[in-house]
C-alpha cells in the first residue's frame, strides 16, 4: 500500500493530463440553437435538388402521372361531343354491265306468237358522294358523361398529388434521419473514440496497480457498449441514404451533409381548430373521393337519361354522275344532287330495365366514395392531434437532452478532476459516461421525431411539396 502511494503521484499527474487532454468537452463542439440563416439555405437547395430529381425519376409518380394524362384524353373525348359529326362517302369509278334476252310481243294483243329480243346497258359512274354533318342539340347522357369523366380527371389529379406529397414525407424524413444521424455518428465516435483512451488509461493503471480489475472491466464494457450503438447508428444512417436513393434516385454527397439546424428554427405551427378547418380542402384522399363520389352520381343519371328523347340537327347532301348505254342509247350522262336539312329524334333503352339497375349500382358507388372521403377526414383529424401532441412533446424531449448534453459534459469534466483525489467512486465518473452518450443518441432521435411530427402536419393540411421549397 505504501508503495502505491508513493507512486501515485506520477501516475495521478498522468492520469490528469490523459483525460485533460481526451475529454469529450474537447471533442464536441459547442452545441447553439442559433438558426444559421446560410446553413438554412443550404439545406434548402439541397432539398429542393432532391424533390425535382423525385418528381423526374420516381416510378411511382411517373405512373400515376399517365392515370392523369389518360383520365385528361377521356374527358377530351367526351367533351367533344359538343362538336358536330362530319361523315363523308365516296366510291371509285364503277363499270355497270347488264345484258340478257327477253320475250318481245309481236302482232296483236291476242297472239300467242312472241318473239324473243335481246338488250346490253353499260355505263360508267364516274363519282358517287354523299355527306352529312350533324350535331346533337339535346342529349343528357352524354352530358353527364362528360360531367363525371371532367370529375375522374380532377380525382386522378388529386391522387397524384397525394403520391406526390406522400413520396415527399418519406423523402423527407428519411433526409432529415441522415442529417440529423450523420452528425450523430460525428460525435458519438468522438465520445467513443475518447472512452477508448480511458480505457487504454486504465488498463496502464491496471499494470501499474492504481486501478482495480473491476474498475478496468467497467471502463472496457462501457466503451464497447457504445462503440456497438455506434455500429448501429451507422447502419440506420446507410438505411436513410438508401431510402433518399430509391424515392429520388439522388446520390447525396459528401458535401450535402450539413448539420441540421434546431427544431426551434421552425415556423410556429397554427392551433389545432385552425389546422382542423383545412384539412378537407389540403388533404389529397378526401378530395380524391368527393370527386370520384361525383363522377359516379353523373354516371347514375346518365343511366337513367337514357329514357329521355335525343334531338339532332343536321344537313345531308349527295351527288352522283354517269355515263355510258345508260337507257339504250350510247352516250347518255346523267347527273344527280340532292341536299337538305334536318331534324331528327331518338329514343333508345332496354325493355328488361338494364338502365336503372345500372343507375343504382352507380348511386352506391357516390355513396361509397362519399363515405370514404369522410372517413379521410376523420383518419387526417386523428393523425393532426397526434402529430400535434408528438411534435410538443419531442420538441420538449429534444430540448432537455441537449440541456443535458451539456450538463453531461460539465459532470466528466468535474469528476475527472474530483476522482483524481479519491473523493468520488469510480462509478459516477462511468454514470456520467453513460449519461453523455445517452443524451447524444437521444437528442438525435429526438430532433428527427419533431421534424417528422412537424412535416406530417404540414402533409395534412397543405401541399407539402410546394410549401417545402424552403422547408427549415
């Protein structure tokens, strides 16, 4: 024991310096909440890079943009029925051939003599056209088709933009998980790296006999322990960047990793009544359904429209020439144009009824749709007042683990000094190890959390990818 304490003063003055020089006060940087007006804009062009190569090259989108083109060319060709009908005949130049032999009278009426008598016609028909132009001046069912197809063409457009916004918030999110975990991954490998000194440290001591076995395996364990966390927040990280890759097929690079500002740099999100009276005219779903409920009401009525008449206006011509033996004599033409307006009416509908069993199966499919928009509205209801809750709440969480960050830090730094003199176990100076670590990890997670909290409300009751062009 004697020679303990005669050596321990050099080994103290080492020990001193060792974690003098290694504290992780050293290697972390000074945490700031100050909204770094560059940072935030270059955070934002990278975002901004990431969502146009999404909308270019996400195989998602790209489908449901042809939905959107087909829906558009259907309502087109509906609409068009406003226009007149143009119909044109016309048949290359005939060669007509007739030739036979027939029974001539000769002498009275009386006579049972006749004599037989042959005939040829031939002639050539040099054009033969006809023409009609008509136009439907009343007709209901083809206006309620057109109706419901201009509805499935707002419907379609609205659930692109529901896959726009939805791709978005994952891209988002998984943006905002790589930032916030690459900086994570930067100081806690800093804080490992550090403990891996104290653990070299006490293993010297261990040798020397100023440290126990018990003291040396406590250090060891701790430092694996968190070198493991490390491992796997590398491997969520990889995860994040992965994600981006496969939304937006964007790569990011070594110079897009920006540490992410403060969740207190967000804009102050609006009360909860406020939020809640959007959310039927931003959220894509309840739009989607009100107007596919709509397109299935038109078809309905077009079902039973059916029974009422349809009036056309219209005006035929048509002219025909020929040439030729036409009546006996060669050389004949003769020449015929004839054109004239019109009006006409039309009914047509089956006797069985099809028409009104088809009207109501399009009555239910309104109601269905009408319902589902509804239940959007309640599911966007419930997912604001969670989001709400959880972006309070984290943003909460978030600030007490960076406070305690920072009270971590000043903990070792006090202890190292204080467990040089004896005063203090061993084990507060681990405690206090363990405590730094866990409020790196937890304030990382908490920071992702309140922006995945903040971009879901944003996702409920806006157009999330335009209000993100400048997102922090």
């Amino acid at each position: 024991m004697s020679n303990r304490i005669r050596k321990a003063p050099s080994f103290l003055i080492y020990l001193f310096t060792s974690l003098s020089i290694n504290s992780p006060a050293g290697a972390l940087a000074a945490p700031t909440n100050v909204c770094d007006e560059k940072s935030l804009n270059a955070h934002s062009l990278i975002v901004k890079n990431i969502l146009n190569s999404m909308l270019k090259n996400n195989p998602q989108i790209k489908s449901q943009e042809s939905l959107v083109q087909a829906a558009k060319s259907n309502f087109l060709a509906r609409k068009a029925f406003y226009f007149p009908n143009l119909k044109l005949e016309t048949q290359p130049i005939l060669s007509y051939q007739q030739s036979g032999l027939n029974t001539g009278t000769s002498g009275s009426n009386t006579s049972n003599n006749q004599s037989p008598y042959s005939y040829a016609y031939q002639y050539t028909q040099l054009l033969n056209f006809t023409g009609q132009i008509e136009t439907e001046i009343f007709n209901l069912p083809n206006f309620n088709l057109m109706q419901s197809s201009w509805y499935q063409l707002k419907s379609a457009q609205e659930s692109l933009s529901n896959v726009v916004n939805d791709t978005g918030l994952q891209l988002l999110n998984a943006y905002i998980t790589a930032q916030s975990l690459n900086q994570a991954l930067i100081d806690e490998q800093k804080v490992v790296d550090v403990y891996k000194s104290y653990t070299n440290t006490q293993q010297l001591l261990l040798q020397k006999g100023f440290s126990s076995i018990l003291e040396y395996n406590n250090q060891l364990g701790n430092y694996l322990s968190f070198q493991s966390k490390v491992n796997n927040t590398q491997i969520r990280f990889q995860q994040a960047l992965e994600e981006i890759y496969q939304l937006s097929a964007y790569r990011l690079k070594s110079n897009d990793f920006i540490a992410p500002p403060s969740p207190l740099c967000l804009p102050q999100i609006r009360n909860i009544d406020q939020l809640t009276s959007i959310i039927t005219k931003n959220y894509q779903p309840i739009q989607e359904n009100i107007y596919l409920s709509r397109a299935y009401k038109n078809l309905s009525l077009a079902e039973l429209n059916k029974y009422a008449p349809k009036l056309f206006f219209g005006y035929s011509m048509s002219y025909y020439n020929q040439y030729g033996n036409i009546s006996g004599l060669d050389n004949q033409t003769y020449t015929q144009f004839t054109s004239y307006p019109y009006f006409k009416f039309s009914m047509a509908f089956n006797l069985g009824g099809r028409e009104i069993f088809e009207s109501n199966k399009n009555k239910k499919l309104s109601d269905n749709y009408l319902e589902l928009s509804k239940s959007s509205y309640n599911f966007a209801e419930r997912e604001l007042t969670v989001s709400l809750a959880r972006y309070k709440y984290n943003i909460s969480n978030y600030q007490n683990y960076k406070d305690l960050k920072e009270q971590s830090l000043e903990a070792i730094k006090a202890t190292q000094g204080a467990m040089l003199t004896g005063l203090i176990d061993f084990s507060l100076f681990l405690s206090s190890q363990s405590l730094l670590f866990l409020s790196i990890e937890n304030e990382s997670n908490s920071l992702i959390e309140t922006y995945l909290s903040y971009l879901k409300v944003k996702r409920l009751t806006s157009d999330l990818i335009q209000s993100t062009q400048k997102p922090f």
